[in-house]
C-alpha cells in the first residue's frame, strides 16, 4: 500500500504495511487491544509488521522515546489480535484498533515500559476515543481476548495511570487476603457463577461448572490486566472481589454516561427552544 495521512496529529510517521483488509460487521471500531511487540529490538517489529510474508500489523506502534508510527489507516482492518473473543464476538480485528507498544516482552527480560513510551500511548488511546465511540471496558490487552495463547502486554503494562489519564477501566484490587478459594480441578456451582461473570465482562468462556485449562487461562489473564500483584490462576477473594468491583464500576459508568447523553440531549432541546426565532 502507497503511504496515507494519519489519523491523528500525534503521529511521528507513516509506514505503509501490505498487511491489512476490509472491516466487517459494524465497519467501525469499538475496542482497543494493546500488545507488546515481544521482540528484542522495535525497529525489527516495526519491519516484521511491514513484511507481507509475516502477514501481521497493527494500526500504530509506540517506541520506547514515545515516537509514534503509522502503519495501517483506522478505517482499515489490521491484522494483530488473531483468534480471539471478546463479548462473544470472534472478529476482533474488524471491530479493534490495535497498538503495538515497543517491549521485548517476557522471553527476552521483560523491562519495565519508559514512562515517555505510556505517556505517548496515553495521548494516542486519547486522541483515538476522540474519533470513535469506544467504551472503557472494550480498552482492553490481547491477553484478554486471547488468553490462552498471549500474555502481552503484560503486568507491568500501566492500566492504572491510562484509566487515570481516561482511558480504560481499572479499579483499585482488592487486598489479598485469606478465604475460600476456587482453583484448577474445581467445580460445582460456584465455578459456574464465576465463569458467568467473566463472561459477563468480555472474556471467552463458557460456564461448564468445571475449573478447566480455559477459566485457568481467562482468571490468569484477568489477574495481569486486574490485579498484577499475583498472577497464579486462582481465583482467591480478592480475585473475586476485583472481579466485582470491575463490573460494578463498569455499570455506573454507563449509567452515568446514559444520563450525560440524556443532559445533552436536553440541553440541545433547550437551547433550540431558547433561540428559536419567533414565528
Ligand atoms: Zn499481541
């Protein structure tokens, strides 16, 4: 593909990848998956995001000094969450932008990210919401929407400072502490309802009852986006606790956003009758 003007103006540079097609569904997006590059060096990322035989891309990358890259126009379907689900919907590049954030990852040291790289993201994410309808849950990292195959961007990425910045959902985690615990080989009633409230927050995952490789893999995934202090799979109190937490955040946010849009609404309904010449 010839190069493009970006989508934003905090983009430092265009380049064009080959690796990208059409948006389906809805044809707009309403997610955004945040990856790490896991490589050791981003200007190689940023080639093998660019290569048409590696048949992978994303929308932006973020390098460690916070420079910004191009590769594939908003309006197009890039290529960077490969099987995945998120609120039962398994095209997530047609409804996602994806941002690849410069980081070797876990196989190669897995450094913490320089903070000029998070504010970069921050603005970036920003300046995305501001042309997309995007809710905060559907801010979300691959290893959300593909927990059995992906770990990025991983515990070290900074959900907390991005949702303080507006961007994304986070509540504080609950203290670990002790109580009953679910874990692998578990099951019964109790499995079943926590299966229904991941689900019910995005996650891919049926309610079997049984505390099987999938829920290890989804309670590992929430734990690294939700609560990094421990990532073990169990689902200990505050595991639990988070998990309500979120959800509950999460629906007074939208009620809050209902009445935010029923207020403007109104106040355009106001201002109309206030300046409505006389007929
Ligand atoms: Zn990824």
């Amino acid at each position: 593909m010839s190069s493009f003007v970006p989508d934003s103006s905090v983009v430092e540079s265009v380049e064009a990848s080959p690796n990208f097609d059409e948006r389906t569904g809805l044809g707009r997006p309403d997610m955004i998956v945040l990856h790490y590059t896991g490589m050791q060096v981003a200007h190689d990322a940023l080639h093998r995001l660019c290569d048409p035989k590696a048949r992978v891309s994303a929308h932006y990358l973020v390098f460690e000094n916070g420079a910004i890259t191009q590769l594939v126009p908003e309006a197009k379907r890039a290529w960077h969450a490969g099987v995945s689900t998120w609120s039962g919907d398994t095209d997530i590049n047609s409804r996602s932008i994806g941002i690849e954030v410069a980081n070797p990852g876990h196989d190669f040291g897995y450094p913490d990210f320089p903070t000029r790289q998070i504010a970069a993201t921050i603005t970036l994410c920003r300046s995305i919401l501001m042309r997309n309808i995007i809710r905060p849950g559907n801010i979300v990292a691959h290893s959300d929407v593909a927990p059995t195959r992906k770990q990025d961007p991983g515990e070290r990425f900074p959900w907390k400072r991005l949702a303080q910045s507006g961007v994304g959902l986070w509540v504080e985690p609950v203290a670990i502490k002790e109580g009953p615990a679910l874990k692998p080989g578990d099951s019964g009633e109790k499995v079943t309802e926590l299966q229904k409230a991941l689900a019910e927050y995005g996650y891919g995952l049926e309610a079997t009852g049984h505390y099987d490789d999938a829920t290890n893999a989804v309670v590992c995934a929430f734990q690294r986006h939700f609560r990094p202090a421990q990532i073990d799979g169990v689902t200990d109190v505050s595991t639990r606790e988070t998990l309500r937490k979120l959800l509950l955040a999460r629906e007074l946010q939208a009620l809050q956003n209902d009445q935010k849009s029923a207020a403007s609404a109104n106040a355009k309904t106001d201002s109309r009758t206030h300046h409505a010449p006389a007929s």
